[in-house]
C-alpha cells in the first residue's frame, strides 16, 4: 500500500502589468494637473482682467424694511 502525501497546486505568477499601467496614468495627471496649476500662477493677467481693474466701480445698495411691512 502506497500512500501520496497531498501536494498544493503551483502558484501562479500575477501579472503586475495592471499596477504599472495605473501608477503611470496616475503619475502623468499629477504631472498635468501641476503644470496647469503652475502656467495658471505664472500666467499674466488676461485683457479682460486688466481692464476690469480699470473700470469705474459699481455701487450697489440694499434695502431692508421693517417686518410688519409687506413686501
């Protein structure tokens, strides 16, 4: 009588393609986002921001009246 000692199947090796792929994608829109924050810092003011700095102001006034008023 022969017995066989039970024996586990070879592990299979993971692909780690999966993980490379997402740490790639997710270090080129961390670079991207950082070059857009940057250009927007760096960046001059537009004409429109320029002649907004220039223009006359605009006076506003808030009303209030009294609560036993209708409105």
């Amino acid at each position: 009588m022969s017995t066989q000692e039970p024996q586990l199947p070879e592990k299979q090796k993971k692909s780690r393609t999966g993980l490379i792929i997402g740490i790639a994608i997710a270090a080129v829109v961390v670079i991207v986002a950082a070059v857009l924050i940057i250009i927007n810092v760096v960046a001059p003011k537009s004409s429109d921001q320029a002649n907004a700095s220039t223009a006359k102001p605009t006076t506003v006034s808030i009303g209030v009246t009294d609560a036993s008023q209708p409105y």
